[in-house]
C-alpha cells in the first residue's frame, strides 16, 4: 500500500475511533439519565443483577464491540479499500503504463466502476497506439522532407544561414558550412559553424550591424527593396559577397535575417589579372607610341627637309593620333574592367546621403569636422555602402594623425563619367612616402585601403607641385556606371479581404461524383486553391492573374505537391488590385495566358474536390472562361467559409483571418495564391473533426450542411 493510501486508511480508523468514542459518551449519558430516573429499590435490583450476570453482561459488550469493528472492517473492505485501489491503479495507467488493468473485489457498484475504468483504458492504449504510430509515420516522413530540404539546400548556388534578431544561427547549409571551413581551423571554436552560435564568430560584427540598421532604414521608409548588400573577407582568406534578407514578423518588425553567400574571390583576382595585364599593355602601347615617333623624327631629320611646316605638322599628327589611341584604350579599360566585376552587389548611393554619414561618423567617432565644397545633391555613385564609408572615414582618420589637423576640406568636382573627391588641410605638409603607406593598410575587417577602393571601382591619387610632399589627396569614383546585378524588389502586400458571394448551384453534384458522396471526409482527396484577380467583377472583364494550390491526400496536407502559376491577363491591372495582392503587369509580361493555363491546372485537379474559402469567387472566375477555353470544372467543392458557418453559429466572422484566428492557424502569405490555398487545407485540417463530432461524416453530409447556411444564399 503506497503512503497516500496509508494516511486515508489511518483517517479511516481515526474516524471509526472517535465515532465509537462518542458513541460510547452517549450511551454513558443515556445510562446516567435512566440510573437518576429509578428509585432507591430499583437501583439496588438492579445492582444486584449486574452482580449475578455480570460475566453475561461482559460477554455481551465484548460482543457487540466485535460486531461493530467486523461490520467496520467489511465495510472498509468493500468500499474504502477497493476506492482507493482504484485511485491509485487508475493513476498508474495514464501515467506509465496503459495496459494494465484494475482487478477490484468489491460491491457491485464498484466492480461496474472497474469494468467502466478498464473500458476507458483500453480505449486510451489504443489512442495512444495509434498516435505512437502516426508520431513515427510523421517522423518518417519528416525525415523524408528534412532530407529533401537539405538536398536541395546542398544544391543551392549559393552558401545559407538563417539567423534570429541577436544572430544566433538558426539554419545553414552545407555549401555554407564549406564556405566557412578550413583544415587549419576546423578544431577551433570560433571559427565553427554550428547551430545556436554566433554569426559574429565567422562574420565581423559591423558589416552585419551596419546591414540591419541600412534593412531597418528601409523598412521605416516602406522602400520596396529590402536586402542589403557587402563584401568582405572571411578567416579562411576568401572574399565573399553576403546578402542580408530580413525576416519579419506579422507586425512588420524584423525577427531575424537571411545571410546568403557567394564567393567573389575568382572574381577580384580576375580583374587584379585583367588589371595588370591592361596596366602592361597600357606600357607597352606607350613604348610604341614613343619609338614611331622616334622613328618618324629621324626619318624628317635624316631628309635634310628643314621646312618648319612639315615638323609641325608631323608633330599635331603624332600627337593627335597618340591621344585617339590613349582615349580609345581608356573606353576599352573600362569597359572591360566594369564587365569583369559587373556580378559584385555594388549600390547606388546618393552623395549627400553618402557624404552626411561620413561627417556624422568622423565627428561622432574622431572629433574631425569636415567642411564639403561644390556639393551637388543629385550626383549618384556606384559602390558597396559599408566598405566605401569605411574607406573614407579611415582615410580621414589617418589623415587628421599625419598632420595633427582637426579640419578638413572635401571638394566635390565631375570629370569624364567620375565623381572626384579631393580632400584638402591647411598649414602643413605631409610626406607622400607616408600617405602611400597607407594605401597597404588594412581596413578593420576589410582588406586593404588600395583595394577597397579597386574593389569598389576607384582610385587613389596623390596631388602634389613635387615629389617629395603633398597637402591635397584625391579618390576617384565612378558616377551611375551600370550594373548587371540587379536587387529583387519585394513589393508589400496590403491586407485586405474581398466580399462575401456565394452560388448555390455550384453545389449540384453530376453523376459522374455520385461515388463521391457517400465517401468520409478524411478519405477523399482534396484540391485547396485560390485565384488572384485583377478585381471583383468575373463578367466585368476581370481576369485571373494568379492560381496556386496544395494538395491534401490521406488526411495530409502533402506541402510538396503545390501549383503555383502567374497568369498574363492581357490588360493592366488597376492600383486598387495591385495594393492586395502586389503583383504587377511587370511581373506577368511573357507568363502564359489562361488559355495555356487552365488545361493544366486541370489535369492537377483531376478526381479531386475542390476545396476554397469563399470558392464561389473563384470558380466563378473559371466559369467564365468555359466559353473560350472550353475547361469544365464540374469537381465537387466545399467550401470553409460555409462549413465554418455550420459550426460556429454563434460567431458572425467568417473571413479567412478570422476563421484561422479561432482555429489557431497561422497564415503566411496572405493574399498570395498559394498562401491562401495553403491556409485554407490548414483551417480545413482543423475543421475536419470538429464536423465529425457534430455528425457531418461524409461528403454529402457536408454539401447538405453547406445549403443551410445563410452564406449560401448569397449568389454571385
């Protein structure tokens, strides 16, 4: 006996205890009120007859004592006992073992309870059998898409880590994991990539800080491009482009962030290769250029010719032509330059944005003021934000410590397509031999000063009236070169909700489903899908410009099998639209029309029902075009927003977010085609026992139900 069961059966007897005591007090007193009532020759009979019976009268006490305490004691036995065995066993069933079984003796009444528990209990082994069973199923197929997911992650061109607000590593692929991987380091615990460790281990803090606070900016501004962009190198001694992604949460607000890689390394050393080669073909050029007009000389001199006409024309020849040819290699040179880093995620950056986040950070971070000449506002350059601010803040910084200067003046000037940046200081001279050391320093994180600057397509000069000292420095930037690498824009999405219609007749059932309609629900096989339009009105002109769909087989949403198309509608798309769904005509020039599209969305919901929240819309929308397509949907279809209407009568919302609100549905891409669909099979799931518990077992249990409510009234 556990305890517990000892301490109710000492309550038991401590009750039994008492109640005898105070029987006995009662008795005590009902004889003290008889004896007082009898008269002094009653009381001495009486007496007397104790005396002569008294082992008769002992006898009799003892007996009923026993009497009590066996009545007691099977009572105990046939109630108490078997009730708190049952308490005890009944525990020990839900909370290790579910096959055992109570085997209770007592009263009738009690046996039932057993037979009753024991019910229960193999009802419950049974349960949780097959919830074992479905938990293993579902690992199973787990395993089978996580080894899917990371099989298509291997085969990304691109190196993955996802990671949350303080960047903590949530997921990362194995191109990543090589990425970041060197023999030389891998047994050291800062260079390990791993889940739950710091992205700040492999990646210097200040690119990522800068890149959230650039997303952050943006997001402020509700700017349609929301990834940020930088370059850098890694411990491994490769330079890899990192593209930050914000992931954002149902408030808009950033949770987390997606870095992507690409390693951009093959591409610098190629244009240091390309550079340097052009640099010696630039040399060489000039040797030839020199010896012909060498040549050219001797040969004048030789001829004895003296006329000062010829030289002089011979000269402008020379000349004219030696420029043509420096002028044709410099178009050349460049462009061969920009179409070698023309993948490099380099930005457009305004100048007065640009060079007020440089005097905002030498004054904040150094004490330095500097003072901007000839600043034109609508001057744009290309170049990666973080490196470039980078590289003029440090060379500021190491200015201000050659020259022990505080001040210092930016003059802004155009000349041929570049954007010159001369920074000039007062009162003192520097030696050259110490600014071009400087071009060999390294930035921080970054490589060195000269090769941010190269890497960013810019140069570095020297401005000096001899060879010796200097009080101006200039850099040279490209202005609005172009670029092939081109940022994806991710317009937003409003969120809206179209208007409640709904067609009775889109219930009628033709023959070919009557063997449909007696088949469970959790049996049959469903389409969830939903359109997007380029408005409300189907007969109005309206055309659908997105479908996307999921399937749901074996009572399993099967998130694999999905159809996910854009549509040309052949006209525009009004504003009103593009603000709920965010697509626009740009994105669907040269999609297929819905003559191509319908045949095979067809064949996708083939032998299925189609399942749609406020379904009537869209199969109004596919109605329409029977007559030019000549596609007939005659598959049943339920519909949740009804069935939500059977089951929750009391509750008047029944939009998608509502529905998915009470459900505990989480909805993700809402007003998306595919998102829609998938949230629909999702609020379905949760809704499929719910119309079992209330009776509504089959097809044609729910398509009855359906004609009930009030929402089918409604048509289109």
């Amino acid at each position: 006996m556990s305890f517990d069961g000892m301490i109710q059966t000492n309550r038991f007897w401590k009750f039994v205890f008492f109640t005898l005591i105070a029987a006995l007090i009662v008795s005590c007193g009902v004889l003290f009120f008889f004896w007082q009532t009898l008269s002094e020759q009653e009381k001495v009979t009486v007496i007397m007859i104790a005396k002569d019976h008294s082992l008769i009268l002992i006898s009799f006490v003892f007996i009923c004592i026993a009497v009590a305490f066996t009545g007691l004691e099977i009572i105990f036995l046939t109630y108490i006992k078997p009730l708190k065995k049952i308490s005890a066993e009944a525990a020990m069933i839900y909370s290790s073992n579910p096959s055992h079984r109570l085997a209770i003796t007592g009263n009738k009444d009690i046996k039932n309870l057993s037979s009753v528990i024991n019910d229960f209990a193999e009802m419950f082994e049974n349960l949780n059998k097959n919830i074992t069973e479905q938990i293993l199923i579902a690992r199973k197929e787990t395993e089978k898409e996580r080894n899917l997911l990371a099989s298509i992650m291997t085969e990304l061109p691109q190196g993955v880590i996802i990671c949350n607000r303080s960047g903590r590593i949530l997921l990362f692929n194995s191109l990543a994991k090589e990425l970041f991987t060197q023999k030389a380091h891998s047994k050291r615990a800062e260079y390990f990539i791993g889940l739950g460790r710091s992205i700040f281990h492999i990646i210097d803090k200040d690119l990522i800080v800068h890149a959230v606070k650039e997303i952050e900016e943006r997001l402020s501004h509700d700017k349609q491009t929301m990834a940020s962009y930088f370059i850098t190198p890694i411990y491994t001694g490769r330079l890899i482009s990192i593209e930050t992604i914000p992931v954002l949460d149902h408030h808009h607000l950033m949770t987390g962030f997606i870095l992507t890689f690409q390693d951009v390394s093959d591409d610098i050393d190629r244009y240091e290769n390309i550079d340097q080669t052009l640099l010696s073909y630039k040399k060489s050029l000039d040797t030839l250029l020199l010896q012909k007009e060498t040549v050219i000389h001797d040969l004048i001199n030789h001829t004895n010719n003296n006329d000062s006409c010829t030289h002089q024309l011979c000269t402008e020849i020379l000349s004219e032509e030696s420029k043509r040819i420096n002028e044709k290699y410099l178009q050349m040179s460049r462009f061969i330059l920009d179409s070698t880093l023309n993948k490099l995620p380099l930005t457009t950056l305004t100048l007065d944005h640009f060079l007020t986040t440089i005097q905002n950070r030498v004054k904040v971070e150094n004490g330095l003021d500097i003072k901007v000449l000839n600043d034109d506002t609508d001057i744009q350059i290309l170049a990666d934000t973080y490196s470039f601010t980078i590289a003029f803040v440090f060379l500021i910084v190491n200015l201000s410590e050659l020259t022990a200067q505080k001040k210092f003046d930016l003059e802004i000037s155009q000349s041929n397509g570049e954007i010159l940046f001369d920074i000039k200081w007062d009162n003192i001279s520097i030696s050259k031999h110490q600014i071009e050391n400087m071009i060999t320093k390294k930035i921080r994180a970054l490589p060195s000063f000269g090769y941010v600057l190269k890497q960013n397509r810019s140069e570095f000069e020297i401005i000096s009236d001899n060879h010796q000292t200097c009080s101006q420095v200039r850099i040279k930037a490209k202005a609005q070169l172009k670029s092939a690498f081109i940022k994806k824009k991710r317009p937003a999405v409003i969120t809206a909700s179209r208007p409640e219609f709904y067609d009775f007749n889109l219930f009628d059932i033709k023959d070919e489903n009557l063997d449909l309609l007696e088949v469970n629900l959790k049996d049959l096989i469903y389409t969830a899908f939903d359109t997007e339009t380029t408005g409300l009105n189907p007969e109005g002109g309206d055309e659908i410009i997105s479908i996307g769909a999921v399937r749901i087989v074996h009572n399993r949403i099967v998130y694999q099998d999905i159809f996910e198309e854009l549509i040309d509608p052949k006209r525009d798309i009004p504003i009103e639209s593009y603000r709920i769904h965010g697509i626009n005509y740009e994105m669907l020039r040269g999609k297929p029309d819905i003559n191509n599209m319908l045949p095979i969305f067809k064949n996708y919901t083939y032998d299925t029902v189609l399942l749609g929240h406020n379904i009537a819309f869209d199969m109004k929308m596919l109605k329409v075009k029977e007559r030019t397509t000549h596609i007939k949907f005659s598959n049943p279809v339920l519909d949740t927003l009804l069935l939500s209407a059977i089951l929750h009568p009391i509750h008047e919302q029944h939009d998608m977010e509502n529905i998915a609100k009470r459900l505990g549905v989480n909805i993700i891409g809402r007003h998306t085609a595919l998102g829609d669909a998938i949230a629909t099979a999702e609020i379905f799931m949760k809704l499929l026992p719910i119309l079992n518990s209330n009776g509504i077992l089959t097809l044609n249990d729910a398509i009855k139900a359906s004609k009930k409510t009030y929402y089918a009234r409604l048509k289109y």
